[in-house]
C-alpha cells in the first residue's frame, strides 16, 4: 500500500470541533470575546474571509487570545495548511502550557497537523509526549496509531490501535480541540495495520466490523483486495466499484479492478480499468517532466542574474512558471523573477498563486516584497498585514511589517511590531531576543541592536534587518529629540 493512500486513510478522521473558549462568557462590551464569537459564527457559516477579519480583530485587542488562536488554527486546518496550524498551535501551547488539559488538546491537534505535513517524527514525538503526561487522552493513541503506519510501523500500529479500542467508549467527553473519536476508525485502522503485517484474518475480522458507510477509500479498497485473495473476484470488483466511483483516479483501486476483472472473465471492465491506469502513469510522467524541466530553468535563470543577463534569466522564469500550478513552486519562482529585475513578472506569478490559494501567507508576503521594493510601502503594508494575520506566529513576517512602517514614517508601529517579533516563542519560530523593547528609549534600541548581532552570529538571518530597523528608528528618536532641543 502507497504511503499516498494511507495519508489519504488518516485524513478521513473527524479530528475537531470548534468550541469557543475565551468567548463562552457573552459580553458585548468585549471587544476580544465579541469578536472571537463573531469569528466562530462565519467560521461555522463557511465565510472564512469574514472569520480571519473577526479573529485578526481579537488578536489585536488580545494577541495572546487563547479562544482566538484555537479558532485560527482550525481554520487552517480546513484550508489545508497544515505547517501554519502546527505553528499556531505551537504558540498556544507556549502560552497555557503543555501540561494544562487545554495544552494537551493542542499538542495533540498539532501531532495531526504535522502528520498531514508529512513531518512524521515530530508528529510522533508531540503525540508521544502528550500520552507519556495522560494515556488516555481522546484521540491521540488513534492518531499516533495511524503516524506509525504511515511509517511502516504496522506492529506498532496494531498495539495502539488496540490501545485505543480498549479505552471504554462511554468515558466522558474530557477535550475542548479534539471530537470524540469514532469506534469504527480504530477498527479500520487496526485493520490496515493488520494487512500491512501479513495477518489477513484480523485484517479482514477488524475491516467486516466496520459499517459499510463509515469505510474510507482504503478500507474499502483493502477489503476488495482481500475479497480477490479469497478468490471471490466479482466481490472484489463491486468493492472496487465503489471506491472508484467516489474517487476515479485510485490508483490501488483501478490496478485491483483490473485484476480482479481479468480473473472473473469481465473483460470490458478490464480494459477499462488498465486504459485510465495507462492514462494516469502518461499524466503523472508528463507532469514529473514539467516539474524537472521548471526546476532546471531556474537554476539557469540563477545562472544568467550571475551572470548579468537578467534578460535571459527573466524569459527562462517566464517559461518556468508556465510549467507548473504548484504554489510552492511558483511562489519560488517569482522571487527569482524579483531578484532577475521582472517586477511585473513576479508579480503576476504571485497573483497566480493568490487566485489558487487566497489565504496562502507565503504569497502574500512574498506580494508584499514586490510592492516594497518599487516603493508601494501602502499596497506592501496591506500584504505583510495580511500574511501576519494569517500566521501571527511568523516572526519574518512581522520583522517586513515593522520594515514597510518605517518607510511609511511609523516608526511607533514599526516598534510595536518589532515587540511582538520579541513576544513569539523560540520553538515556532527563531528570533532575535530583543531585551529591552517592551520600553522606547535611546538604550533600549542599543540593547536590541547587540541582541540582533547575536542571533545573526547564531546564523539565523534575521539580525541584519533588524539591526537596520532598529538603527532607522534611533536615527528618529535622535532628530526629534534634536529638534525638541532646538525649540
């Protein structure tokens, strides 16, 4: 079984369920509670434009609003931005703590949210470290179940899954981020884990206990293909049938139906099954040759800015970004196209990433940079907002906030963002240990400028925008007090 489809088995889990924290206490006049209510309603309604402006609005009355942040994250978690849901709740946990019930939540939504990032180990640790404080935690012996067997781990899985059905089912509800688990996803999974450790009977005793509405994509699929070894070839076909027909592009499923059509003499569904397999491995290699030749390109395009023919290095990025609908890759691109002097360019790449995925913050940050650079310090102000209040955990996305403030003569909001850059936990992201900010003054900025050398000496890459931050809002300080002087 690919790894591909055990993850798409893992995100089949019902993993929360937003209750609103901070907000359960109905107060108008509170501004923080009224908005993080507010944001709970739109997130509930579907409007998550409306919901990101509710909880951008807490966070400015609160930033360290636990209601708010627990909201945000979940929101990500439904765009299908796992790394920035893992980095809110990170924050979350730095400010209750991660042996606080509320913590453990956290932590727990994060091992998902890093598993579905495909950061395996860290998931298992974080879900390791929540069961070592409470084994009984609601859904984190599934979860950790399932990071085991998206490792191959099956004996390992097979043990927690168990674990995890052993847990009475009547136990009372004990988590504010996480649903309730159902019975039938453990069953599933121990089934799976089961098939991928060769024990076929508890394979197929775990996946028959599961109601044929509560079977994933997989445990279907692994029941089809266990129908087929038993010899029961037009069982297996009608389970395939179903997979494919909520997903036509199974791989697994199209190369069982194919066989097991082959053995029960169903030959127009044989063909059938081996033409849309032919048609899948033909786009797959089509769109692997794309992402090569698109990788390649920039490397040339870096080549020729070394160079000096920026000319060149812009038609190669231009042809690149025509290879691929990746943000990833095209957010990429579109710095190269900024470095090689193709602000047009670049900016019509990120406007590509923003019209596939408008709540992405890299590319809005990476917007915000374009506008910055030819001196849109409003239209960059509006994009590095916009990044911060989608991940108000990143510290570079503060530090160019901060940086577009002071072009825009904020020196005041410039600070102010440099303060909260300060507030952010080292374990989400790394930073410049700003002693001194929560005060203005002439020896606080020294203070700052020292501790900016310091984590540039760590190698860190963030002290020398600081420092020029810093010393630009020294030189103000200096002019006003000279002119405070002269008068």
């Amino acid at each position: 079984m690919s790894r591909s489809g055990l993850r798409l088995a893992a995100g089949c889990v019902l993993l929360f369920s937003f209750h609103p924290l901070a907000a359960s206490r109905p107060s108008d006049t509170d501004t923080y509670e009224a908005a993080v209510r507010e944001a709970g309603v739109s997130f509930g309604a579907g409007d998550t434009n409306a919901s990101l402006t509710h909880i951008e609005r807490a966070l400015e009355a609160r930033p360290d609003g636990v209601g708010a942040l627990a909201l945000l994250s979940q929101i990500h978690l439904s765009l299908r931005h796992p790394q920035e849901a893992a980095a809110v709740l990170e924050h979350l946990v730095g400010i209750v703590g991660s042996d606080t019930p509320l913590g453990l939540d956290a932590l727990t939504l994060g091992g998902y949210a890093l598993g579905l990032a495909e950061r395996y180990d860290e998931a298992r640790h974080k879900l390791e470290s929540v069961l070592a404080a409470a084994p009984r935690r609601p859904m984190t012996n599934l979860l950790l179940a399932r990071i085991h067997l998206q490792l191959g781990q099956c004996r390992l899985a097979v043990e927690r899954f168990r674990g995890e059905l052993a847990i009475p089912a009547d136990r009372p509800a004990q988590s504010r981020l996480v649903a309730r688990w159902s019975p039938a996803s453990a069953l599933e999974g121990l089934g799976l884990a089961a098939y991928q450790c060769g024990d076929i009977l508890l394979a197929k005793q775990s996946l028959a206990e599961v109601p044929d509405a509560a079977l994933s994509h997989e445990g279907r699929h692994h029941m089809g293909l266990m129908l087929a070894h038993e010899g029961r070839h037009r069982d297996a076909v009608r389970a395939f049938e179903k997979v494919l027909a909520a997903s036509p592009a199974h791989r697994g499923a199209l190369l069982g139906m194919m066989r097991a059509a082959a053995a029960a003499g169903i030959e127009p569904m044989e063909r059938d099954a081996a033409a849309k397999l032919a048609a899948i491995d033909s786009e797959d290699r089509n769109r692997r040759a794309a992402r090569v030749r698109a990788g390649d390109l920039q490397t040339a395009a870096l080549r020729s800015l070394a160079a000096g023919d920026r000319a060149a290095a812009a038609a190669a990025l231009e042809e690149a970004a025509a290879l691929t609908e990746d943000p990833s890759a095209l957010t990429s691109i579109a710095r190269h196209q900024h470095e090689a002097g193709d602000s047009a360019g670049a900016e019509a790449t990120i406007h590509r990433v923003l019209a596939r995925a408008p709540f992405d913050a890299d590319g809005h940050a990476s917007l915000g940079i374009i506008r910055h650079d030819r001196g849109d310090f409003a239209a960059a102000a509006d994009s590095f907002e916009r990044a911060a209040r989608l991940v108000p955990t990143d510290m570079a996305f503060r530090i160019r906030l901060a940086g577009t403030y002071l072009a825009m003569g904020r020196p005041g909001d410039a600070l102010e963002q440099l303060r909260k850059a300060r507030d952010l936990d080292d374990a989400v992201t790394p930073r410049a240990d700003l002693t001194g900010l929560a005060a203005a003054g002439e020896d606080v900025i020294d203070d700052a400028i020292e501790a900016a050398r310091y984590d540039a000496r760590l190698g860190r890459g963030t002290g020398p925008e600081f420092e020029q931050i810093l010393r630009e809002i020294h030189q103000d300080h200096r002019r006003k007090r000279g002119a405070a002087t002269l008068s």
